[in-house]
RNA sequence: GGCGGCAUAGCCAAGUGGCUAAGGCAGCGGUCUGCAAAACCGUUUGACACCGGUUCGAAUCCGGUUGCCGCCUCCA
C-alpha cells in the first residue's frame, strides 16, 4: 500500500511517488528568528518532525532541509527598536529555536540553511531571473513580474485578475503589475546589505527559499511544507520564482499544516492570542504537548485549551502506566525509543499493530488514527497482564507488543522516556514526605490491616494522600506513587 | 467583495459509499478489593449541522441553507 499525501497544489490526495526512487527531498519553511515560537511554530515543526520519521520508517533515504530567516523587516524593526544589531538578534532566536525544538523532541533537520548565507545563491538565481526578463528593476528595488509568469496562482488557486480585484493592499507606484514582489530591497543606512548588480541591499523574503531548497535539493524535488498561511503569498511567489529562473517543475508535492486555534481563532502574534512554547513547557510536559498537537489531522485546525492538554495528559499517563506494568512483568525495554528512525515498517505484513500503523498513516499522514491503534494495543495489553494466563507463555508476546508499541510511538516522537521518568518530570510539587517516611507509614498501615483495623489503616492512606502520595494494594503488596497535581482535574478547574 | 476549509455523542477526535460509526477524556454501573486505587467489562435512549438530490444503499458523492474559521497584508 503506497503512501498517499494531500497535495495543495491540487487539492486532493495523491500517492506520494519520489522523483529518486527510495529517495526523498523535503524543504519546509522554518522560522523567523525575530522572537520566540509559538504553539503554532511547534504544531508545524513537530508535524513535518513526524512525517520526515515516518518516510524513514517507511525505508526512504530523507534529505530534510529546513531553514532560518535570518534577515528580514521584523528583524530590522526589533533591533532599530532595541538597539541590538541584527546578527545577534538572529542567533538569540535561532538558539531559542533549538531549545524549544529540543525539548519538543523535535529532530534536527539534515541541513538547516540561514539566509544570510546564502546571499550568493540569491543572486545568481535573481539573475537568471533578470535575464529571462522575469525580473525588473526600479531604483533599487527589484521585482519578480508575475506577468511574465504563466503559472502564476496555480498553487493557491487564485487568477491575477481576482487577486488584484480583491487586493487589500494598496498599489506600489514603482509596480509594473499590483502583484508583483520583491526580490531585493535596496539597504537604507544603518540596514544589515549586501553587495549586488542592482546595489547594496538585502533579499526579499521569497527568493531565499526559491535558492535554499534547489540548492540543496536540486530544482525539482519531492516535498515542500509550511503553514497553511504561506500557501500565499509565500509558496506561490517561491514557485514562481524558482520555476521562471529554471524551467522545470519546483516542489511535486506541497504540504501544508493546519493552524493551532485559541478559542476558534488562529493562533497569531498580530492577535496576541499566542502561548509561547516556553511559556507552555512550564505548564505542560513536552510529550503531553506533542501528544496535543498530534491528536488531531495536520491539516484541520486544533485548538488549544486547558481542557485539550489535560486530556492529552490522561491518556499519556495512561500509557506510561502499562509501559510501567511491562517493565514489572517483562523487565526494562532494551531498544531505542529516541533519535533517527531505523526502516522498521518496510517489508512487515501480517494483522498487526505496525501494519495497522502503516495503514492509517498511509492515508495522508493519520497521526490521530495512529495514536487510536496505539490505545487499543494498550488496553489489549492490560488485559493480558490482568489475565492470569501462565507467565512463561505470554512473556515472549508481551515483550514484542511492547516493542512494536514503542516502535510506532518512535514515529510520533513519543513514549521515549522511561516510566519512572516519566512519571517524575510530571509530578509537579515535590513530596512532602521522603520515601523512607512513606515506607514507613505504609508498614504501620500494613501491620493495622493485618490486625483488620481498617479504621486506622485508612486513616494512614487518607493522611498520606493529603501530603501527595497515593497507595495501591496489590497482590505483591502495596505500592504507593505520588499524586499528578497537574492532572486532568485540577487543570480543568484552572481553565474555566 | 473574491477564493478556500470545517461542522461526528457531555468534551476531544478517527472514519469519507455497504458488517454492531475507531480511540481518548469525563460521568455512571459492574468485576477485582476489607474499602479504595489501578486495570478490565459494560454504559451515556436514534453522535454524523439543516434541506434537497444521485444510489439498491450516504456521515461518506452532488446542489443549496445556516454557523464557525482561514487566505486575499507580515504570519507555522
């Protein structure tokens, strides 16, 4: 069964066919690195994080390119407004980035190109623009004209005539044609510039991705990705560009992610309705996140609330809780549950959780399918650990449900951790007590439940589960863990 | 104004022509337990926005209506 994605360019679904055979090419906008990422920023990254683990689940070789933007307006603005130059202000964001990215378990990309280094490349490809007659320049301005640019609004799927009807924008004078845009922007005093045929200036914002990707990627690759919002003008204007200077096809197949959502509308800085990822990883454990923005298809809005997360946390701990009943019953997992998917799911069939896996996330990246397989596989587990089916015969079994589980957890960049630590990082407040105080009580209320004095004996498990800690009994003794005070419940209450 | 997307139970969310419409969260009942917790089982009277159409058959395709959202300006 083939790999199908949606494909923006024609609005439907389509089995994904490499131009190299094993082999794929990916180029996904990245950030610009003016201020720290949002939820939004996350959403994007961890989806196209996913789908870059899946193709390599899936035995292709994967080239991933994802870059920086490292000049631009807002970055210019930030410093003339902070008075700290650009290149800093740059590598204080970027270095923000992989912080957030990092603890996200989002995987860097194979090459992760910045703008301003490719400045070469910028121009040689402005000037096999220019000389197709493409582009034109007014001063010191440079502009790519959409006229001469057949294919102009194939991708966003809007004509010349409608856009400029409906322009919202008003009408640069040094324009040949409204929609045209620039290509280079002449440097005013004091502007990070660069040397060009046309003047001492910086890119406009699209070309640099236009020379990145078929740097490294070659003209014609297989996918480009973003954000739905840079369908236009962003990926419209890099296609166009890259195609007018080259003359084949640019991205065969375009990929495009939803927006996260706070309360229905999307999550922006200019609505100021945004959570940054750090201010979210105080609030949440990185995989509950991840778990959040992968519960629902990349490319449908997910909106973000109190609510959603402490849902995502539930189901987590529900996870983590049998992968602590596997370690019990099987001992500790001995694969690896981070970094580089190895091909695991190429040449597997049979009725089985990674085939299942497979099946759903075939059909156009699934992850919230996926992740319903994954729960399923949970609760058949805990139902052989419940059963009281001689060890020796479902030893074996279990310790292979366990690893394909955490296999396909691998795909989504979950279940790393182990258990315990799992368990640990979310406990928010630390104990009152230290676990040789609670061994303790737990001994005296064993010796009162021996002696039937049920009185006293929950009297203890009701003081202890006051100061945090919460008993179980069972049939090899009582084991006691410590209360989530972020659970499901107390967020609710916080949210409302 | 132009173009596009979405609408599934209390909440979140898969499924996109055909067996009893995944899964999670929350609630309720049960099993287990001294009681709990966890887990398991069951359950939430007809869950597929509304109205038409195509079809032997539609949540799924087509048309329309309503509502919400997005892009058309920087935006993941």
């Amino acid at each position: 069964m083939p790999l199908r994605l949606y494909n923006s360019a024609s609005r439907r679904k389509e089995v994904f066919k490499p131009i190299e055979n094993g082999r794929v090419g990916i180029y996904v906008c990245g950030v610009t690195v003016y201020d720290l990422c949002h939820i939004g920023h996350a959403r994007s990254a961890v989806v196209f994080d996913v789908l870059v683990r899946y193709l390599r689940a899936r035995g292709y070789g994967v080239t991933y390119v994802r870059n920086f933007t490292d000049v631009d307006d807002k970055i210019i603005e930030r410093s003339k407004r902070t008075g700290v130059d650009t290149a800093t202000i740059a590598e204080r964001y970027i270095n923000a980035f992989y912080e957030d990215m990092r603890a996200l378990g989002v995987l860097d990309a194979d090459v992760e190109p910045r703008a301003t280094e490719h400045i070469d490349d910028i121009i040689d490809m402005m000037r096999r623009l220019a000389e197709k007659g493409v582009a034109y320049a007014v001063g010191d301005t440079v502009y790519f004209s959409v006229e001469k640019f057949d294919g102009y609004g194939q991708l966003s799927g809007r004509r010349l005539e409608e856009m400029v009807a409906g322009a919202r924008i008003g009408i640069d004078e040094k324009k040949r044609h409204p929609m045209d845009f620039v290509l280079w922007k002449g440097a005013k005093p004091g502007e990070p510039k660069w040397e060009s045929p046309w003047g001492e200036g910086r890119p406009g914002w699209h070309i640099e991705c236009s020379a990145m990707s078929c740097r490294y990627l070659g003209e014609n690759f297989d996918i480009h990705g973003g954000g739905r919002d840079l369908i236009f003008p962003h990926h419209e204007n890099e296609r166009a560009q890259a195609m007018a200077a080259n003359g084949v096809n640019f991205a065969n197949y375009w990929v495009h992610n939803g927006f996260v959502t706070v309360e229905s509308e999307k999550m922006s800085k200019s609505l100021g309705n945004f959570i940054t990822i750090k201010d979210a990883l105080e609030l949440y454990h990185p995989q509950e996140l991840r778990l959040f923005l992968l519960s629902k298809h990349y490319r449908s809005p997910l909106d973000f609330s109190p609510a959603a997360l402490a849902g995502a946390r539930s189901g987590l701990i529900r996870i983590y809780r049998t992968l602590q009943r596997l370690e019990e019953t099987v001992g500790p997992y001995r694969g690896s549950t981070k970094g580089r998917m190895a091909p695991f799911l190429a040449r597997s069939d049979g009725d089985n959780l990674k085939n299942h896996f497979v099946r759903v996330m075939d059909d156009d990246l699934s992850t919230a399918g996926g992740l319903g397989l994954l729960f399923e596989k949970v609760r058949e587990i805990n139902r052989c650990l419940d059963s009281s089916l001689p060890r020796k015969d479902t030893r074996a079994q279990l310790m292979k449900e366990r690893s394909d589980l955490l296999d396909c957890g691998k795909v989504l960049g979950l279940l790393e951790e182990e258990p315990s630590k799992f368990f640990e990082e979310i406990i928010e407040t630390p104990p009152e007590l230290d676990a040789e105080e609670i061994e303790g009580m737990v001994q005296e209320r064993n010796t009162a439940r021996i002696a039937r004095d049920w009185t006293r004996a929950d009297a203890i498990r009701e003081e202890l589960f006051k100061r945090g800690v919460i008993l179980e009994d069972a049939p090899g003794g009582t084991k006691w863990r410590l209360k989530l005070e972020g659970s499901a419940k107390s967020l609710e209450e916080e949210g409302d």
